[in-house]
C-alpha cells in the first residue's frame, strides 16, 4: 500500500470510517440518513467501505429508562446488548435503500492483541469486503471488561485502519476540523494539515463534551497517530461534511501517512 495523499482520497480502494454516539443517536439519530447516503455512494465506486460506529450503549439507554450514560460497567454492558440490535437495525434499514447488506463485527481489545483472533479478525473483514458487504464494527461493550477494553472507538478505527491496511481513516465528529484550542474559544485556529511525526506543540487538545460519546480531540488525534504511523491517511471532520470528505473535498484536518 502506498501512501495517499490528500489530493487522491477519491481514488481510495478501502476506506473505514468511525462515527461517534453522539452524531448517531439521541437528537441526532436522523443523521445516520446522509451518513449512509454518503456511505452507499463511496460504495457504489467500488470503494470498499468499514464503518466503525458508536452507540450501541446510548442507543439502549431509552430503553432502560437511563437519562444518562452508566458508570457501572454492568449496567453499560446491558445497555449495550440492547442498543447493538437496534443500532444494526437501524443502519440496515438505511442501507436496504441502496441494496447493500451490513455485516456486525464485534471486537474487544484482546481480540486484536492475540495474534489467533487478530488473524481471524482480519481474515474474515477482508471475505467480508470481497463479497461487497459493509462491515459494521463495533466495541463489544457486552463482554468487555475495564481492563481489556480500547477506550474509545477512535482508537479501535485506527486498529481497524491498520488491519486491514486501509488507504484512508475518516473520523467524524461534531467539529468540523482540529483547532489549535477548542473552537469556542477565543483565539482557536483551524489545522488544515498535520505533517508526519508533528508533535503539534502549542496545540491544547480537549476531551469529549458529550454527555454519552468517550472520545474527544484528544482520543482523535491520539487514533489519527497510530494510523498515520502504519501508513494509513487519517481525516479528520465532522459527522454533517462526510459526503464531501468521502469525495476528496478540502474539507476537516488532514493527517500525513508515513511512507510505506
């Protein structure tokens, strides 16, 4: 795999894209329509598409009568049993509009650490591909336990990028790029381009405002690195812009991938 620059995202063979809880859920559950289209459209160009979706926990919040994310790792694991169903659902019901068939893959942690099910993983979302079918990953909040688990999906995009050697990793979130500080505030600059191996000093990363995501610009950058670091191309922008990053557009941050 050579490495793609930002000028040839259109050309991309394989793509994964991560979407946080809150783009997909709550009051903005609507929004999985326009991801989907623009999912369905990269598709439909031969790009073979990974989506890693949150979600599942605070898709079955309501359902559990729960006003807020569960700090019980018990609790979580019920919300998510329930939330994952709907949530595959959900999507699928998007996708039908298309013809195309999602795949659910579950992964924890030690999945990608153990080299058997790391082999297996890869193995199974490469037929996956092969077959025109969209995987749909997920944490697998059900059996995952505080000590094995990646944290956020940011990161488990990354590892995903890197498995199956993807051209290129979008992260979506509510921001519509990287900014030098949280862009609320004052004096806050967009980053169009991060070079690789850039320490990006002077830049103050926060961490999720949501009240039911885990991630932030933190976690984002932090997953933007390990991808870019293996090669992988990283974009960074917001859920409402995904078409026009899927198309090549100069939209969001863009992360430079070391050279293979």
């Amino acid at each position: 795999m050579s490495a793609l620059g930002r000028n040839e995202v259109a050309s991309a063979a394989r793509i994964v894209v991560k979407v946080g809880s809150s783009s997909i859920s709550g009051a903005n559950i609507a929004q999985i329509i326009p991801l989907v289209d623009a999912l369905a459209e990269a598709h439909g160009r031969g790009v073979e598409i990974v989506l890693v979706s949150s979600g599942a926990i605070a898709t079955g919040m309501p359902y559990l009568q729960l006003d807020e994310r569960p700090t019980d790792l018990a609790t979580q694991q019920a919300a998510a049993s329930v939330g994952q169903n709907l949530l595959i659902f959900r999507y699928q019901d998007s996708l039908d509009r298309y013809d195309i068939v999602a795949g659910q893959v579950l992964l924890t942690a030690g999945d990608l650490e153990n080299p058997s099910h790391r082999g297996n993983a890869h193995r199974a979302m490469d037929r996956l591909l092969g077959l025109r079918i969209l995987p749909i990953v997920n944490e697998n909040d059900t059996v995952a336990t505080h000590e094995i688990r990646f944290g956020d999906n940011d990161r488990l995009a990354a590892l995903v990028a890197t498995l199956i050697h993807a051209d290129l990793l979008v992260l979506l979130s509510d921001v519509d790029a990287l900014y030098t500080r949280a862009p609320h505030l004052p004096g806050a600059e967009r980053i169009d381009h991060v070079p690789c191996g850039d320490p990006m000093l002077g830049v103050e990363l926060s961490g999720s405002r949501s009240g039911v995501g885990t991630g932030g610009a933190d976690t984002k950058v932090s997953a933007a690195r390990i991808a870019a670091e293996a090669g992988t191309a990283v974009l960074l922008t917001s859920t409402g812009l995904v078409a026009e990053a899927l198309r090549g557009d100069p939209v969001g941050t863009w992360f430079e991938p070391a050279l293979a």
